[in-house]
C-alpha cells in the first residue's frame, strides 16, 4: 500500500492506495500555523481502517518550506560567495550576511587568483561573533571546479549547517546557484524539526515504510536526503496533480493538464505523454533557483473569481474575494454564472441569481449576458495562456542544427481536467479548445495520488575534460582522474553507473532505475591547429513518473 | 538586476557544424561563449530574453545576393539559420519587441560578396546584408548605418553596398597591408552614385584600447551623426581581441564594451573572433551587458592584469593623424567632383580569391550613373567553378530609365547565350529570378 499526502493551499489530502485502487482518502483543511497538526489529522483519518505495517511507502508533498521562504520566516544565513571574471558578484546579495570573499575561477575550473584567506577569516570570525550558526558557501564556476567552495566550507569548521554550491545542481547558473544555497541553509533547522515530528507521527502510528518528499519537478527523494536538501522540497504542489494525472490516465500524447481549483488554474504540458520540465529551475520570492520543476504556470481563474463589469465589458479574475454567493459569499463569481446558466445546480442557486440580478441591474445588463460574457472571458484567459505557453515552449532555443531542423513541436491533442469545477467545466474547456476533455475519475484528490504513486528522480551533468584529464559531477561530489583517451561513449557508461550507485544508495528499488540520457556533447578542443583534447558533456535524469508497481495497481 | 535598455539575444552557437574539425570555425568556438553566459545567469535577467533563430528563406539570400549556380550550391542549413538569425534580430527590434538585439550566431558574413561562387574568409553569404534588405523590404527604413569592428576589413559587406547611398558602411580593422583580406584603405569611398557612403578605417597592429575609442570618438561618432541612419548595426567581430590567435591588435573585452555604449548601436551581429576561451566569454558578456545598459565595468579577461596593453606613443600619433585624414576625405566626397555624365555605365574590374574554399573569379561590374537613384547595376562574372554568368540588380527606389534598362539589359541577355546563368534583383517588383 502507498500512501500519498499533499499539503495544499486550502486543503490537506490524503490517500492510501492499495492492490484495488483508491481505498482510503481524506480532505481536511489545512492549517498553516502549525501543519504538524493537519498531517496527524490527515493520517488519523487514513490510517484507521488499514493495517499500518502494509504500508510499503509514504510519500508527502508539503507546503512548510514555501510558506517560511515567501512569509520570511527564515533563519539568518552566513552567506560566503567568491566571484570571478564577470557580474560582480555583490549583485546577487541576499540576506543581511552577504561577505564576497576574493578569488576566481574560470569557466574551465581553472583558478585564477587564489582565495583571500585573510578576507575569509575576518569574515568568518565576524558571522560566528554575530551568532550565526548555518552558512552557505558559493564560487562562480564551482560545478567546473569545487575547491574554493571546499577551502571556505573546511575553514567554516564545525558549524550547524553548511550549504556548498556545487551540490546543489551540475547546472551553471551563479545567481541561482547563490539563492538556492541560502534558501536550502535558511529553512534548514525548521524543515529538520518538521521533517523528524512528521517521522516520529508515523512510527507511533506502526508505519515503518520509507518516507519521501515530493519535489517541484514530480519526483520524490527520501526524507533524510530532504533533511541536507530541504529546499528540494519548495513548490510540489502542482507537480502532485500532475503525477496525479498521469496516474489517473494513461497519457501518451501531446496533452495539457488543467488544474481548476477555487482561486487558480494551473497548465501543465506533456509531450509524448512526459510532463514537460523547467530549463533551469523554479522561481521563488521574486528569486530564480537551481530547483528542478516541472513547467507549470499558475494563472488567477477559478470557481470564484470575482465578476467584475466596466462600463459594459464583463471580465473575472484575478482576485477571489471569499467563496461564491451561492456557498455564502458576498460577490458573485464563475460558479454562481454558472448556477445562473443552469450549466450546474451548486448550493444555493437563488443567492447566485440575486447577485448576478444585481450587478445587472447596476449596470444596465441583463444576467445571462453576465453570466456569458464572464464564463467566456475565463476560458479566453485560460485558452489564451496555454497557446502561449505552448508557443514559448516551441520557440525555446536549440543549439543544433540537428534540433534546429528535427526539433519536436508541442500538438496538444487532449485536455485533461481536474480539480474541484473540473465535470462543470468540461464541456465550456472542450468548445473552447477545440479538442478532446478527459475528467479522470477522484480528480478531487488528483495531488494526493499523485504524491502517493511518484517515483524517486534524479539528475545529474558529467563533465570531462580529457586535456586535463579530469571528470566531475557536481552534485554527486564526484572528482576524479580519467584517461586522455576518453570518449563520449565512456563518459556515457560513466554517468550512468555512478547514477545507478547513487540511486542503491538511495534504496531505490532496480525496477525503478530507468536512467535517461538527456543530452550529450564532445566537443574537440583545438589549440593551433591541434586538437588537444576533448570537452563532454552528458546530462542524465531518472525521469519524472509513476511507480512502476503503483503502474500495475492502476493499470495503466 | 533588470535591464535599462531591453534586449534580445539571438543564441545559435551551431555545436554540430564546422568548416572543418580543426578551422577556428569549428563547433566548439561558441561553448565558452554559452558557459560564461549561463554561469552569469545572463538570460534571467529582466528584460535580457534569449531567442531562437529563424531560417532564412531562398528569397532572403536572393534579394541580397547573386548566387551561381545557384543558392542551394553556394549555402548549407547553418548558413541560411544564420542569417535567420540576423533577420529574428532585426524583426525583434522593428516590430518593438525589444529595444535591441545581438544576434549571437555562427558561421559569419562579412567577407561574403554581392556576387557569390563560394566561400571566402569563412563566409558564404552576407548575414548583415540579408539583415539590412530583410529590413528595406518589410518595414519603413530607408538609411541604415552599419560597423563593422572585426579585425578584418569587412570587403563583402563593402562591396554589396559600394554603389549605395542609403547604407553607410564604416569599418574598423586591422590595416590590409599587415592582415587578410588586404582591402580597407582610406581611399576606398564607394562608387559614383554613393561617394562617402564608405568609409575606412586601417588602424596599425598593436592598436590598444585607446586607438579604438579615439577612432570612434573623432571619425565614426561625427560621421554617423552627419549621415543620421534610420538603424545603427554593428558588425561585431572579436578578432581585435589581444589574445586573437590569427590577429596582431590589442583591444581588449572592456574596450569592446565602451565601444558598444559608444555606438549605441540597434542590432550587432557577431563576426569573426576566435580566441574561443580567453576573449569570446568576455567580449560577448561585455557586448550583451552594455547593449541592455547595464554596468560592465568588472568584465575582464582572466589575464587583463598581467598584460600590459597600454598603446605606444607612436601608435597613438599614427592613429590621430589617421583620423584627420579619414574625415578629410570625407569632406572632400561632399565636393563637386568629376564623375560620367548620367546615364553612362562605370565600370570596375575585380578579381577576387576565395580562400576557403580556393576559387579564383573575374568580374566586370558596371553601375548606371544616376542622379535620380541608385542606379542599375550589372555584374558579369566568370570563375574557376562557374562559366560567364550575369546579374542584374533593379535596386530599391529605382527610376523608370533604370527599371527599363534593367530589363533591356535582361531581354537582351536571355536572347543571346553568352551566359550560362543570369540573375535577376527587381527590387521594384519584387521579383527574384535566376534564368
């Protein structure tokens, strides 16, 4: 049995799924000041008429992480950053602790000027006089050579925590590499007493299995990974209805997926049935981070958005001021047009007409042409920010004449709707697009599902660099000696035994070991007119999914 | 950090195309480039937003260009996704999307002539030029700047805009007599019809970062502002860089930097530069930095501090006296000055070699004196690849007499068989045809 809980913005669900499908959920409200108290709740209400030691996994998708990052809730951070030839550095300055140490790197990994020791100690000295206990450690370049990052951490001693930039991603990016480091070192201590009460909860429960946590781009890693990483765990939220989706239906094709819920639509793509994944990673407080995520984009429509009338133009969103009137709100909204319409029969359908009547009557129109024009205002929305999403991804840049020419090209061919108005809307989706609507059965609890059932992903770059015979992966703390004579065919067998090393570790199961080359490069590195050495590249990537044994259960 | 000036960047680094695996032109000759721009973070920075390419159609090239045999034989894909490239640049920039736009792709143009039997200085077809008759041809411009500040004097853009007034051409580059492809002297001005549309400048090796902005700052700076372009392009090679290993200058990544905000140009496009790893990451970060306004004052190559690139005294005296002499003779173009009475042909003779790709082409060019356009131009040319061919160019805002001679000079062509080929510009008619 597997069970799959996510901590939404309104809601907590959870399910337990078990070899007949769905055989326990929950919908609770969530409480924000102290999630502990829903997730127990949560478990309470699942765990009740199931025999805990069967529980094979449990899976969590949680919010905790997301609201200390935007609500600030964070604790101080020593920040060590060294820059190199470029930006300078100071631009990137987060927190109140930000000290630029000295010394360079270029983007070969070769060092240029030595790190100012002198300037590292008095710094060092400074953030320990100040009390501060957790660090983050960044070089420009580090994912081509992590010394620095290693000499300022080795000087740090013995702190609390130490976020190092090279661990975080394979991926060159210094400004994110920069606010990724402080947020994972900011939310640390609080994620760690979350993440061992949560444990704790589940022991005294006679749940044994091992604990994940779902991350922004779909997949789960375990929870004493998570405690060194927490910042994997920001913005799971739409990555859970996604998996949710595609376990619920067997996707193929080009698709899209719409999450409509009360305040918010969220889109997702799939190509060949794959959700489509973020170039870079995702963007948190206004900050761009090395987070792997899913592409989702979040747009303000939903069941109760507010209609709202100019002059004689009807428009909705993106406020939601409370719940609709037919559920006791005070401003008509989509669902109260749609009870007007008649397209649904929600609660209390008169207290819908009453508002409409009288906006209508304010405004000198009549309600069904409200209720019209608001319902076919959010479906242009919708459509609207789709076709552009879909065209963005199109236009994204390649870098080979290859993929210039062969590159894939995103049809959606079918929508699949979830989320609370998902049946209502069906109908409106499918005129509006033009294309096939599929509402998957438990939509209600999509997300839970989709936490339940995910797999454990992974991602890596393996870098080589024959003329100095050195092979590094960033994020798996690999540096090594290679041979000059190495090829892109060894640097591909490479980054996948140490792939398969790392997911053992991980006690990822070997069904569930399907490792995907993502992109590879050689390039000749001439000198004169000699070539000296070669430079490869190879992304690999356990790919977001579903459990292969959860595959079988839902039989898809 | 944001933007004060919006700007697109048109990335095509063609990692799977080379002229050959050991040629500077080769694959890996952008992959710095990339890696110091993704480790910047460059494209997330607003209002700095990365595109793709387009791909330039068979009548892109043939409104620009006389191909023989024919385009398909003389381009390959990553010529035509270059130029597409130029052209995204440019529609960016005129269709308002963003205030400016680099077009950071590969192979380069400049050396690619109106007349096209190959490759020359590791270029087959113009990108600037498709660029600028992109532009003539779909939006309301008529006077377009271009400056070129590669190494190597830019003969092919030269050449395709010698009889036109409309385009000024300034070039910055090494002097001929010590560096490829020889042309650029300060007496070369433009054709009859387009006198002081042309200007060189021959700087002397071992120019610093001084003798550049001193150029820019007394010639190109005045001359622009005499001439007043619709669009100012730059052609923005990187071989003057000190660490160039086919070149003898020593401008550095900050000189190109200031050089770009001096300019202010709309659209620069990359051409030559091939010290892939110690300038390429710098000059292009400095160049994207000071297009989008933003500070590039710590943009340094790793060995900026050991080199002592300061300009001898001499260099600095050449140079000032060079920069009298340049605006001298342009003055002088604005003079009364013999010329054919209208309606008379011009003619030059032109042998030209193809280095790449080792053709030898004669060519005999005459252009319509015209008081009242650019006049009909009619190359014959001939090479070791191709029999006698023609082209015949009905340039943009052409008289009837030209547009009638034109078509004269075509009837008249394809009733004889003397060429094998004959190309025709009708840029009235918009008509691109090859016989």
């Amino acid at each position: 049995m597997y069970l799959g809980l996510d901590v939404g913005g309104t809601h907590t669900d959870t399910v337990i799924i078990g070899n007949s499908g769905v055989i326990a959920k929950s919908k609770i409200a969530t409480t924000h000041d102290n999630l502990l108290s829903c997730i127990t709740d949560s478990f309470s209400a699942v765990l009740a008429n199931v025999d805990p030691s069967q529980i094979q996994r449990v899976n969590l998708s949680t919010t905790l992480t997301t609201n200390a990052i935007i609500q600030n809730k964070c604790e101080k951070v020593g920040m060590f950053v060294s820059g190199g030839p470029g930006i300078h550095p100071a631009s990137y300055s987060i927190g109140n602790f930000y000290y630029i140490i000295d010394g360079q790197i270029d983007h070969r990994g070769t060092e240029i000027t030595l790190l100012n020791l002198k300037q590292l100690d008095k710094a060092i000295k400074k953030c320990k006089k100040k009390g501060i206990k957790v660090y983050a450690v960044i070089s420009k370049f580090s994912t081509r050579n992590p010394e620095h990052e290693q000499l300022i951490a080795q000087k740090l001693g013995d702190v609390d925590f130490i976020s190092v930039g090279h661990k975080i991603s394979g991926n060159l990016n210094f400004p994110r590499r920069i606010a990724t480091a402080y947020y994972n070192t900011a939310v640390w201590r609080l994620y760690n007493s979350f993440s061992y009460a949560v444990a704790e909860s589940l022991r005294a429960w006679g749940v044994t299995a091992p604990v994940n946590i779902l991350k922004a781009d779909g997949g789960t890693i375990p929870l004493h990974i998570s405690q060194t990483m927490p910042v994997e765990s920001i913005l799971s939220g739409p990555a859970a209805s996604v998996i949710g989706t595609m376990a619920l239906c067997n996707i193929t094709e080009d698709a899209v997926m719409l999450d409509i819920g009360g305040t918010t639509c969220d889109i997702a793509l799939f190509a060949d049935g794959a959700p489509l994944i973020e170039k870079d990673g995702i963007c948190i407080d206004d900050r761009n981070t090395l987070v792997r995520s899913l592409k989702t984009k979040s747009i303000g429509i939903g069941g109760d958005s507010v209609i709202k009338i100019n002059g004689t133009t009807v428009t909705t969103g993106p406020e939601r001021l409370g719940m609709s009137m037919a559920e006791g709100g005070n401003n008509p909204t989509i669902i109260d047009a749609l009870n007007v319409l008649k397209t649904i029969n929600f609660m209390d359908t008169s207290r819908s007409m009453e508002g409409l009547l009288a906006l209508g009557k304010k405004y000198r129109l009549s309600v069904d042409d409200i209720a019209n024009a608001a319902i076919t205002y959010a479906m242009d929305v919708i459509y609207n920010e789709v076709m552009a999403m879909i065209e963005e991804v199109n236009a994204r840049p390649v870098y080979t004449i290859y993929e210039f020419l062969q590159g894939k090209v995103i049809k959606p061919k079918t929508i699949y709707l979830i989320g609370g108005p998902a049946k209502t809307l069906s109908n409106l989706i499918a005129r509006r697009f033009g294309l096939n609507v599929k509402v998957p059965q438990h939509c209600q609890v999509a997300n839970a599902i989709g936490a339940a059932v995910a797999r454990t992903t992974v991602e890596i770059e393996l870098f080589a660099d024959t003329q100095r015979c050195r092979l590094l992966i960033p994020n798996l703390e690999v540096n090594t000696r290679i041979p000059a004579g190495y090829t892109l065919d060894n640097a591909i067998d490479d980054a996948k035994n140490y792939m398969i090393q790392y997911l053992t570790t991980l006690g990822v199961d070997e069904k569930e070991r399907e490792i995907e080359i993502v992109d590879t490069y050689s390039f000749n590195m001439v000198k004169g007119f000699e070539t000296v050495g070669k430079n490869i590249r190879v992304r690999c990537q356990v790919k977001p999914g579903i459990l292969h044994q959860c595959k079988d259960i839902l039989k898809i | 950090m944001k933007a004060q000036s919006s700007l697109g960047v048109v990335f095509f680094p063609a990692f799977d195309w080379a002229i050959h695996p050991l040629h500077p032109e080769r694959e890996e000759r952008l992959l710095y480039t990339l890696d110091q721009l993704n480790e910047e973070g460059i494209f997330d920075v607003e209002g700095i937003t990365q595109y793709k390419p387009g791909l330039a159609t068979l009548e892109d090239i043939m409104r620009t260009h006389f191909c023989f045999p024919d385009v398909s034989s003389v381009t390959t894909e990553s010529h035509l996704i270059s130029a597409g490239g130029t052209i995204k640049a440019a529609a960016l920039v005129l269709d308002k999307i963003v205030n400016k736009s680099f077009a950071l792709v590969r192979p380069p143009g400049h050396h690619a002539m109106k007349v096209v039997h190959g490759a020359r200085g590791f270029c087959n077809i113009n990108i600037e030029a498709v660029m600028v008759e992109y532009i003539r041809e779909n939006y309301p411009v008529k006077k377009i700047a271009i400056v070129d500040t590669d190494c190597h004097h830019g003969d092919g853009t030269q050449d395709i805009y010698w009889h036109d007034k409309d385009i000024l051409y300034i070039s910055l580059h090494q002097d001929g007599r010590t560096l490829y492809p020889g042309t650029g002297a300060i007496h070369e001005l433009g054709g009859p019809n387009a006198l002081g549309t042309t200007i060189n400048i021959p700087l002397p090796p071992n120019t610093s970062d001084e003798g550049f902005l001193m150029a820019m700052k007394r010639v190109v700076l005045p001359i622009l502002k005499d001439f007043n372009p619709d669009i100012i392009i730059n052609s923005a090679g990187q071989d003057n860089h000190y660490s160039d290993p086919i070149t003898n200058m020593n401008f550095s990544a900050s000189g190109y930097a200031q050089l770009t905000d001096m300019l202010n140009a709309d659209i620069a496009v990359l051409e030559g530069g091939y010290s892939i790893q110690g300038a390429l990451p710098y000059v292009n970060l400095g160049i994207t930095l000071a297009m989008a306004g933003l500070d590039y004052s710590y943009v340094h190559e790793p060995d900026y501090a050991i080199k002592d690139l300061t300009q001898d005294r001499e260099i600095t005296k050449y140079i000032k006296k060079l920069c009298d002499k340049v605006l001298q003779r342009y003055e002088e173009c604005k003079k009364p000055s013999f010329k054919l009475m209208p309606g008379n042909y011009d003619v030059r003779k032109k042998e030209i070699y193809y280095d790449t790709d080792n053709i030898h082409e004669m060519q005999l060019e005459s252009i319509m004196v015209c008081d009242q356009c650019r006049g009909v131009l009619k190359i014959e040319t001939t090479s070791s690849v191709n029999p006698l061919c023609l082209g015949i160019e009905i340039p943009s805002g052409a008289c009837d007499q030209c547009i009638n001679e034109g078509y004269r000079l075509l009837d008249h062509a394809l009733a004889g068989n003397r060429y094998k080929y004959v190309q025709l510009i009708d840029r009235i008619n918009k008509k691109y045809v090859m016989y």
